[in-house]
C-alpha cells in the first residue's frame, strides 16, 4: 500500500522524519537546529508503513532512554521506537482486536496529542507521533475497546470471495508470486505506477473539490439520526466524499460519491443494539437514502455498496 | 480553557508555581528562603493546565527522587512530577473514569490534603498541590469510585448536538482549524479577550457577592431532602450561585443563578437507586423548585437547565 | 483532635518518642542509654497525631533499613516511619475499610504486640509502637476485617445533619475557615484551652473513679446476652463509662454513664445477622435497659442516646 | 505457656538449639565440630516459643544466605530464621486459618522432614527445626487446608464464658495486669512454680505409663468407626491418654483420662458431612462411649467433655 | 521424520543455516559477506528438527542479546534461540494447544513475516526464521487458537488402534526398540532409505506435475461451499494434491489424490457450528463428493479416507 | 524403599550419577572425558531416592547456572539440582496433585526427553535425568493434570486400615521406631536383607521370563475394549506381569500373575465418565475375566484383588 504514494520531503539526517517546513511536525532537536538558523537538508523519503506486531514490547513501540549513557555523557541518549518511524507514514497493526491493552493506551495517547512522551527516571523526550493508522482483525475474536474503534476514520468489512473461479485467480496470483517473487513484481509495475500517478492527482486537485453547504447539513442529519457520538463521523463523510470525487478527477461531490463512502465511515461508530436483526452497513445505506431522497435500496445490491464495492 | 484566566504571580524559578505571599502555598525550600529574609523574585505566569495521561506512571505524576544524587552530593534531588507542574493550576484527565486505581488514590491523597508527599529508601519530599480537578469521560464504560466523585465540585453532561445545522457549523470550524490553526486562533482571539476581560472582572466582584441567610438555608433544605451525603454539595451551591451572580456583574444572587447551578452542584451526589426511573438532574430541579415556591417544571426544559444551558 | 491533649514527656533526641520512664515504652537504643547510666534528656512534645495514607507502601508505614549503609559503617542504619511517629500517639486512616490487606496485617501485628518489627536480609529492628487507632470510613464501600474491627475500642455512626440551618451553620464556619484560617483559628482558641484543661483535670481523676462490683457483672451480662465474642467488649465499656465520669468531674460511674457509651462499646461487636431488621445499636440498648431495669426506650431516642448524642 | 516448660540442654553458642546429645538434632556445624572431636559447651535454656506474624516473609521465618558473604569469605553466610529459632521449641501461629499458602508449604516441608532447607544461587544450608506446632483462629473467617489441619495432634474449640462473673473475673485480671504487670507476675508465680514442677514430675513419669492392649484395640476401633484417614488420630489419643494420667500422677491410664482426650484428638479429623447436624465432638463422644460399652452421655455434657472441661 | 529428508545447502559457519543463494534465506551478516564479494563457505546439513518445550522461556527461543558485551565490545553479541535453530527446518511442538499465549505470538509473528526480531534496550538483531510448523496434542485438553490453528497447512486426526493384534506389535517394535536401541535402528535403515529416494525423486518430480483449470476451480468451489475462509485451504489443496501425485511417480494429478488430501486440507478450517452433529471430516468428504461428481461415499469408508488411509 | 534395591556402578566423582558404560546416561563431561581416553573411575552407589518437596523453586529442580563464574572463569558453573540427584534413581513427590503447574512442565520435559536443559542468557547445560517417578496424594484435594497421570506405569489406591488390631499393630511399630529409630532399624535389618536378595535375583531373572502371543494379544484387546488412549498400558502391563512373576521366581507369566497387575496398570488411564457408577478398579478386573475368560469375580474380592492385595 505504501508503494502506492508519494515521497515526502524529510529531514535528511532525522530518525523521527520531521517536515523541513512546518514546526509542528518536527522533533525539539531538529526545531532547535532551525531556530539557530541552520539549513536543514532536506531529503525525498517513501512514505513509511510500520508493522506493529501484537507482541511488541512497550519499549520498542515508544523508545527508550539510556539512562547511563544520559547520565555519564549528559546527552539525552534516546533510541527511537515504532512510534518515531511511524510518524508522518502508516501504522499498521494486525489483529489489531487483539492488541494488549497497554499498547492501546499508548496508541490512544499518541493519537490525542500526536506526541509520544517516554520518561524514565526524571529524563522525559517527546516527538511527533503523527501516523494514519490502519488495523486489521476478526471481529469474532474480539471487539475493539471503543475509545479505539472511534479513531478509526473508516471500517471496510472484508469477507473471503465464495465464487470459485475469482478464487482460483487468486490462487494463480499467490503460487506465481511465491514460485518466482521478482518476475511478479516486474509485472504488476506498471499497474502500480498508473495508480500512483492518479493518487498524486488526486492529492492535488483535492483542496479544490467542493461540497455544498446543503449536502453538509444532510450528511448531519444522516449521521444525527443514527445517533452516532461525538461529529468525527460527519467530518469523515466530509473528507472520503471528496477525496472520492478528486480521485475520479472531479471538483464536485456527486451524491454517488457519498453513497460509495457513507457506509465506511459510518458503520462501525453505530451503537450496538443486541436485539436489532439489520446490518449496520444496510442501516446506514437506508438512512442515507431516506435523507437524500433516493430509493430505498434493496438489501443486497444496499450491502454490496455499503461495503464499497463500485 | 487556561487561555481564559489571568496570569498569576510565581516565585520566578520555581517548578512548584509557590505563591511569594502565601506561605501554604510554598513549596518548602521557597518557604526557607523566605524565612531567610531572601527577596524572592516574583514573575507571571499563565494558570497552566496539565493533561494527566492515562497511561502515566506513577513516578511521572508524583515526581520522583534520584537517590544516587541524593545520597552522593547531600542534596535532595527531587524531578518534579504533574502534580507539581499543576501546582495553582487545572489538572485534566481525560477518560477519568477509566484511570487506575493506583492513580485515583494519589489524587485523593492530594486533593485531600493540598500536599504531594514523595517518600523512597527513607528520604522525604513533600510540596504543594493544590489544583482544580476537571474529568471527562464515557459513564458507559465504568463509573467513577465514590470517593473521586465527591471531590468533584460540578458535573455536567455533555451529549452531541442533534440538529444538523449545528452539527455543520461544528465541522466547518473543526476544518478551518486544521486547515489553518494560526489563522484561526487569529480570528477568535478577540471574542477571547472579552471573555477574560469578563473573568477578571467576576472574580474582582466575587467578595462582595452576598447570599442572604434565608437562602441558604433553602440551599441546605434542597441537599437535606434529597439526601445528599456529606455539606460539600451545599457549599459549591453557595459558591456556585455567587459566581454566576458576578460574572453576570451583579453583587445579589437571584433564585434564576441557583436554579442554574443547582443542578450541576448536586446532580451527581444523588445515591443512585436502581428503580428510580427519573432523571436524577430532574429530581434535582423538581426539589429545588418545591423548596423555592416555583412552579415545578415541566420535564424537557428542567431537562435543559439542568445541564446548564440558559 | 491531637490539640487538645496534654503534652507529654519524650526522650529528647529519639525518634520513637520514648517515655524516659517506662522501660516498655522505650526503644532499644534509649533503654540501653539508661541501662548504661546515662542521664536522657527529656522534652515535651504534643501528642501527635499521624496519617496513614491508603496509598503508603509497606516501607513507608514500617520504615526502613539502610542495607549499604548497615554493612559499609557497620550501624543499624535505620529510617523510621509512620508507626515510629505514631508511638504514644494517634495513627488516624481514613478510609480504613478500604486499606490495603497487607497494610491492615501490619497494623495488627503492631497493634497486637506493641511492636514494629522490621527485617531485611537478615538485619532485624524493633521498636515500640503503642497508638491509639482512629479510623473512619463509608461502611457502604466495603466492610472492615473482623481482626481490624476487633481492634477498635468504640465505633460512632456519624450522619450528615439533616436540619438546613445547621447545615448552613457548618457551611458557614466551613466557609470563614477557608477565608481567613488563622483568624478562625484565634477565634476557636479559648473553646479548645478550656476543653483541653477538663481534659487534664479528667485524667487526673480517672484513677480514683470506681466502678462498683455488681454494675460490672451487669455490664458482663449485657455482653453475654449479647453473644459477643471475647472479652474486649467488657473492658472497654468498663474504662469508657469510667472516663465519661471523670470527664464529667465525678468519681462515681452512674448508669447514665453507662447508658451512654455502652452502644458504642459494643454496637460493632454484634454478629452481623442477615435476617435481623433491628438496628445493632438499638438493639444493644434494649438489651441493657433489660438488664439494668430501666423502662425500654423508643427507638427513636434510643438510637439517638446509641449514637452518643446527650 | 512456655514459661511452664524445664530448661533444655543447648549446645551454648549455637542459633539452632542444637541438642548436645542427640545427633539428629544438631545444626550440620554442631555436628561437625562433635565428630572433629571437639567438647560443646552446653548452656541451659529456656523452652523457646515463636510467634510467626501473619505477615512475615518467607526469608524470615526460613533465614537467609547472604550471598555476596559467601562468595566473597568463602563460608556459609546464614542468617538464621524463626523456623531456626523455634528448634525444639514451640512455633505459635494466630490466625493460623489466615497464614498465606506459600508460609503453610513453608510448613508442611519443616513438619515433615523436621528439617529446613533454604537454597539460593546454588548454595544449600539446612539446619533442623523440630518444634510444637500450636495454632489459634477463628474457624467462621476461613478454614484450614487439610493437610496442614492433619498435622494439629489435638484442637481444642474455645468459646467465650457466657457467665457474667466469671467475665467480671478475667476483666479484673486483665486490669490489673494492664495496670501493673510486674506485681501481677510475682503474685502468679507461686502458682506458675507449683504448676511446672507438676508438668516435671509428669515428664519423668511418662515412659513408665502403661495402656494395655485391649484398650489400645478399643482406641482403634474408634477411629476405625469414626473413618477417620491415616493412623495419626490413633497415636495422638494413645500419647495423650498417656500424658493425662501422668499428669495425676498414675502410671496407668483410665477410660476417664480416655474420655478426657479422645474428642481433642479427633473431633477435628472427621470427614466434614454439610447434612450433618451432630456437633463433631459429640459424635466422637458416642462413638468412644459405645465402643468402651459406657452409657451414652447427654448431649450437654458430652459437648463438655468434649471440648476438655474437667 | 527428519532422518527421510535429503540434505540441504547450508553457509558453513553461520547458526541460521543461511542458503548461500537465496538472500531472502540469509542472515544479515551472511548476506553482508556476500555482499562484499566474499565466496561462502558452503556445507551439506541435514533438515533439522527443533523441540520446542512448553516450558521454554521466550528468551530460548528467540534467543538474546548479550547487553554487556554488546556495550563493551561494540559487536552485535547475539546468541541464537530455537527459531534460529529451526530455520529452513522443522520447529515441533507437542501439546501445542497448551503452549502458552506468549510462545503463540512469537510463533504467529515470525510465520507471519519469516523473520524473528529481537530487541532488547534499543539494540535490534533480526534472522530469517522459515519453518514447517508441526504440532500434535491432545484435542480435549484446550483448543489452539484460530489464528494459530489457520497456520496448519494439514491436520490429522490420531485415534489409538483399537485391533489387539496391531497393538501387539506396535508394543513389540516399542520393546524391541527400548531392549537394544542401535540393532533396532539398523533393522530399519533400509527402509527408510527406500524411503528418502522415494522422496528425493518425488522433490524432483514436483514442478512438472499438472493440475488442470476446471479441478483447480473444483477445489474452490468446494471450499467456497464449505465457507472456508480465506484461500489458503484452495492453495494447500493444490500443492498437497502436487505433492502426493509426485510421491507416485505420476505427473497428472488424480481426483484420487484429491480426495486423499481434502480432508486433511480442510477439516480444521470448517467453522465449528456446536448444533451439527456430521463429522467435520466426513462433512468435506460429502462436499467433495458432490461437487466431482462422485457418488457419496459410505460415512464408515469416508472417515477413513479422509484420516488420510489409503 | 530405595535401601531395598541394588548398588549401582557410577562415575566416582560425577554428581549426575552417570553410568560408566551407557553413552546415553553419562553427562557431557563424562562423555566427553571417556571419549579422550581417560579410564573413568568407578564407585558403587545405592539408588538415590529423591524428595521433590512442594515448594522447590525451579532454581533448585533443575540447577542453577553461575553466570558470573561462567563469564568470568570460561568455565561452564552449574550447580546441579534435584533432577541431577535423581538420575538413575527414585524422584518421590508427596502431594503431586499439588504440585505447581510449572514444576510438573519441568518434570513432563524430562521424563519425554530423559534430560534437563537448563538455560541462562544464552548458557545452555544439559545432562541425563531418567528417573522412576513415585508420587502420592489425596485425590479429594484435586486431581492430577492427565499428562502427569499418564507418565504413571502403575497407580495404587491405599486406603486406612480400618481393622482396629491392624492399626494398633501399626501404631505399635511407629511408637517403637519414634521410641528408639536405631534399634528399631536393627530389628528389621534381616527382613530387608532377604527382601533384596529375593530383588536382585528377580532382576537376574526378568530376561529370561517369557509372555506368549496370544496372552500379549488378550491384554492388548483388554487395553482396546477398554478405550485406553496409547499404548502405555499395554506395555506396562507386560512389564509388569514379567516383573511379578521373576519376583516369584518363574520363567512363565501366569494368568494370575496378570490378575494381580492389570488393574494396577490400567485403572488410572480410564477416561472418567460422571455417569459410571461402577469403580473403574472393578471395571478393570471384569474386562480382564471377560477377556481371559475367567468367572467374573464378586465385586467384594475383585475390589481386593484390584487393589493388588494378594
């Protein structure tokens, strides 16, 4: 996924990848170096994507001090963790349902302030710890702590494919990846590059995509008639629709562009109600077009949107 | 919300925020060098607010003694914790409900006497901690203990707006903000600096607030037939009334100021009682109006004073 | 509480408060002074009176052993802590029913022998520690250890008042102390001298108050019909009915007297029974009306004379 | 109680108590300097009694090895425990229902192999530790795991006197001792003397004491009857048996000193049957009276019988 | 089981057992070596095969890093774990369904990305970690967890023979073998020689052997219908289909060899539905069956079939 | 019971017992020095029995490795545990059913592989730890973990006597022996002696002992009908019927001989069904009759035989 993006400028010789431009995004040493009037040098990076596995110790997640090289050579000897690598890039946690709840609390700590604070014995460091955080899991195995499952912008569910001949393409895909993985690379470069080269379009034409204030307030109402907590589901909305219509190169939000991303970004912020029989996906979609004045879909081609599928 | 109040006089270099005319609210070695006849250097500072982390330490919240130092150079070497950076200041936790145990019993241990007493290996520190508690939290996901409860003066609940177009104007100074934060906070600080004028002025009026007798015993007779445990709830009433009448500039306070704040002085020290199907912010108000002579309420508005809104 | 006990004689320079008359009372340092001839220099000190934090550790509580300290100079390096302040004097923990089991262990091996006993690594420090135990608590919250219950001589319901204008009469001392401490304080001071003075003119009497023969088999009696378990209660409610009248300035105990404290020698004492719906000191009071031949009381008033109200 | 026991014979510099006689109570050190020849000094002691605090560590009661000692001086670095203390002495548990399951393993490996060993990095010291085991609790708060229950020989229950003089009498004894130990001590050691030269006379007795074999059958069988596990039940009523008669100073036993003791030595290794409704000690009563052909005995005083009442 | 496997190429000197010519098979430092153009040594090892002890410590099989020597030595002192040693080998772990928790994480992260990853205070060492995965255990004593469970290309279930005859022997080969282990070992060697050609040429016959389209979309729709998810039961229906045709010399794959391997593939991937009472061996018997068109085999012959009996 | 057994040839100055002609139970010292040539000296040893007491730490168990003198003297320090001790001897452990879930890991880890690997910071010591396992317990006091059982060959339920002139008999030797234990010793010297003599040729004999097919056939279908997991008990059986009758002095197993051990062998390995009201002793001793085609026995005598009284 990270191969799909852009580079980014970075601070050439910075282990938490400060931006050379905003003061926000970098660490106290590099901000100081620019305040002394330093150039900073400035380097091209890939945007990072972070495996954090379920058996990550704290220490490696957040860092570490060396207090005794900190206390004999008096330097703030600190070694930066997953959280520093991540930041400006992608943390990816699979069985992400799983994760220990301490690490959760980091996670939600960094999350809040897009900091991370490490202190041992006195001696405290911060860095930036922005990242887009992606998580994957079954929901059979566990639910998110719900402080969690709100952070997450947008939730797709993933179901295995039943028709047999998609499967064996698959299949065909992954046997020829593991019997020759440089060949299938080679392959697929060109594909990636097409779609690279929209994404930076994309990205471009996004701060000109517009969405009327009338369409603002119906995307509310969808989100306050389904009782969702707190506005993070209406700013969401906001934000897929439009990254949905620069992606196909538009400067206006279609309502069909909202119909494809309504169900992502809200579904999983629904609260659950045990006796209820509908989908939450299927919910959603039926809010939505009541709201906008659309048919009511039938549940299954309903499903088959709310699970994004164009 | 620190933004709004006053700047307040410290002893310049001091992490303890001790005030230079009140010795209880020195830490010990100000208070020594006081009692040396030393001058003490007097600077503003900015009521600070401090975010205490669900996740922190204990070290991190208490502050900590480097015995090594201590024990080597004779001196007490202590690194000042939260509790001390919160000294005169807000202490804010968010998720309060969901904080540890451990955590709970040193806030209660220093809300209950003012001080932060740090012991290891024998060496004893203690300085002042005296800060406003503000909590939030999720009720859903677990009650606050007794105790921590009944430290907290007021209590409000918040619940998301409904109305769409509420919801909108929301969203779209959540963006402006991120799009734009300096820009932003350019543009509010003028209605910023009115609302501080206003503060100044309130706490300026506070002292010549009166509240007669009769009223307060109608206070007393409220908590006293709703049962509330303990006179904390009766005096934030006092205090709480009186406030309001002077940030409105006035030195009376009206039976309009209590039905205001009734609510969110008591509400939360009601014993809960698993049958009770009515809305203890209601009870509230119904109590209060019987015992002040006012027509009872009807529900939905009760509802809405209750929380605060005017 | 602690201000209006008279002063008492120490050892001048020990941590342990030695009385530099009674062998027992002396730590091992001071009586091996004494027993080599030395002449102790005494002082006077204020019964003190020390909190018992619910988040003490051990260490804190018992104190210390200075390990490095003991091998390297070869003394018995120890720390004193709370239990060594409290010696001869008042160890008060709020909260008691929710202190920590390992704390409550200590406190009854202390209050059980008269002894702190510390060891590390093979080093073994004793002093005394004699205190009288005050506690208080929200029996809501969770019960005490029938051991730690055992331990206290009297127990007192206290309930917040109902009537509004002492509740506003408390709020408004509350409120002057907060305003102007020390002037409170002043203000307080010729109430607490004469106090402390009947006081001392009490204790003197206490010796010469007797308790005649066939009152004493009737208070055992009581305790008997009673069922209460041990002898504590016995004794107690015969040293309390004797202080009450000594306190009173007399040199009789009067069934008054008696009548008085008997509810709380012995209300916490009863065997807690599920089925029962009269309330424990009500039921105390019966009993002794019943033995003492005394008409029986109304409930109300006797579970206010039960409460120690005159 | 141990103030009535006869000195003991102890090798004189040794913290085990090692006996000077009997190699199988000597610590390894004592034995070592007996075989190398050497002549012990031999001092006379009191019989030792131990108190083990619930709270203690296992490193204090079981001693510790001071390892840097070890290494760095070569020798055998122990620091002796209260187990080393108690040796041929008696070990005295309250709240013995209460005592942490790793102190009750602690125990039960002492108890028997009548050694303890205490190992650390690889360095073994193991020093006897013979002692009586004596217990107090109280059974409503917990009770004791069965193991440790079976190494008890005999239990006594022990309820407060419901007799309003006799309460008197105790309470005036304790009086008098709280308020002057010393002159209680002399005035109890005529009677203190008497008893113990009575307990020497006893011990001097007791090898000569028969029980003739029927009986012994008849104590068999009555364990047989009663189903109780193991053979402990009936050696501790033959010992006992023996000692009582030895006691009056008769060297033969009699069923009354049979039913004198028989229900202290088994009543508590019954199987518990929750539909039983037969006080224990009762039951053992019948069975013993049936077997010997006595007639049954009131419930009344069989219950006092049972429970060693004279 | 490792004795039938040819030998493999293994760099000489190195304790991953690094391919000397496939990087993504070679420890950092190998492929640093090769990198800098030196020529490997190369060596032939046997397949080996790693016992991982349920109570192996995470620091066994991760293996650890030397602090110290890393700090004074400025090397990388790392001293390879079980995963080290098992990989490109076998890592068996018996009662794998009681393995603890851990010991499953760190398994699931390194068959997750074939890399073992240490970190111990900021230094991180990382070595290729490839392994078959082979467990057995005891089904009733605890289920293994999902995602441990999916990591199973194949299951057998292993019953005890119940034919007397047969139990006979296997009793006599064990005596046989306990009696004089090498003469039993000798017996064997021609066979397992037999044996291991057998399998070399089958190794060497794999990638010729075909498997048309329409069976490969068979397989899939049988695990589609089955509702199995993800793909990985097509992909290992497919090679073990490969993979038994080759162990006969033949290089079409028959529906009889399908129909060896199905149930081994599958039947630990159905869902278990507590409500069904078909064996879920049989169950994918059936499936298969149906959907090549097969008649549906008897439950008694299925069950053997798919135990995997020929 | 180890006095009853045979010397063994041991490696004189070897603390793992190591024998001096099996490669497979030396230790790699032995080994190692044996493969340089060196002629190893030889001792008689008895056979060692071994208390594992219930609170041993692992440390003692299994050894310890001094880190320090490793590092420091290059040298391998282990200081050998428990298991060591018990190599080629008895390991007894009183109240197995107890036993920490970690040490009976430890104990399942050496009796699968016959050796103790011990592991610190990346030192690794094995040496051999075949030993014969003897545990007893209360089975009411929790049942042991079925693996653990399943290392059991043979299992005995001893229950009280219950015959009062057997207890008395029994009491009887226990006084004399805690009387004086050397006499006692002495008196019993020549029944041992015998009793060894009779063993030692038993253990001449048992090659030559001979257990025909069809008998071996009839046990193994005994083992079958009754649904016995593995074939442990069909081989302990053997063993044992072999052992019985080489301790009678025969060459020939007898069907007796099998009567008198199958139920011992067998009992515990049954699967525990809540429904069964049948002993599974009894269910033993009538499939065996069944089997064999003997009268099946009265449930009384079987019961004893089952037990294996003879």
């Amino acid at each position: 996924m990270a191969d799909l993006l852009p580079e980014i400028d970075v601070v050439a010789d910075d282990p938490f990848n400060s931006d050379p431009n905003d003061p926000e995004m970098m660490s106290d040493a590099v901000r100081d170096r620019k305040n002394n009037g330093e150039t900073l040098p400035i380097a091209k990076a890939k945007v990072i994507m972070v495996d954090l596995p379920l058996g990550a110790t704290e220490d490696r997640v957040c860092g570490t001090i060396d207090i005794e090289k900190a206390l004999s050579e008096g330097v703030k000897a600190f070694e930066p963790g997953l959280l520093a690598k991540a930041n400006r890039g992608i943390l990816y946690v699979d069985e992400v349902n799983l994760l220990d709840d301490h690490l959760v609390d980091v996670l939600l700590d960094s999350a809040a302030s897009g900091w991370n604070t490490v202190e041992r014995e006195g001696i405290s460091i911060r860095h930036p710890a922005r990242f887009v955080l992606v998580g994957s899991g079954n929901p059979e195995e566990g639910e998110l702590r719900p402080q969690l499952l709100d952070r997450f912008g947008m939730s797709v569910e993933v179901r295995t494919v039943k028709d047999p001949e998609q499967r064996v393409e698959v299949v065909e895909q992954r046997s020829a990846f593991d019997a020759n993985p440089q060949e299938f690379m080679v392959k697929c470069q060109a594909e990636q590059d097409a779609l690279q080269a929209r994404l930076v379009a994309a990205q471009q034409l996004l701060p000109s995509v517009a969405l009327d204030y009338d369409t603002r307030v119906q995307i509310s109402q969808v989100c306050s008639e389904l009782d969702i907590d707190g506005l993070r589901g209406d700013l969401v909305a906001n934000r897929a629709a439009k990254a949905l219509a620069a992606y196909d190169g538009r400067t206006e939000v279609s309502v069909e562009d909202l119909a494809q991303v309504i169900g992502l970004c809200l579904r999983h912020r629904l609260r659950k109600d045990p006796l209820e029989t509908v989908d939450s996906g299927l919910k959603v979609q039926k809010t939505f077009c009541r709201v906008f004045g659309l048919p009511e879909p039938e549940s299954e081609k309903a499903m088959a949107i709310a699970n994004g599928r164009r």
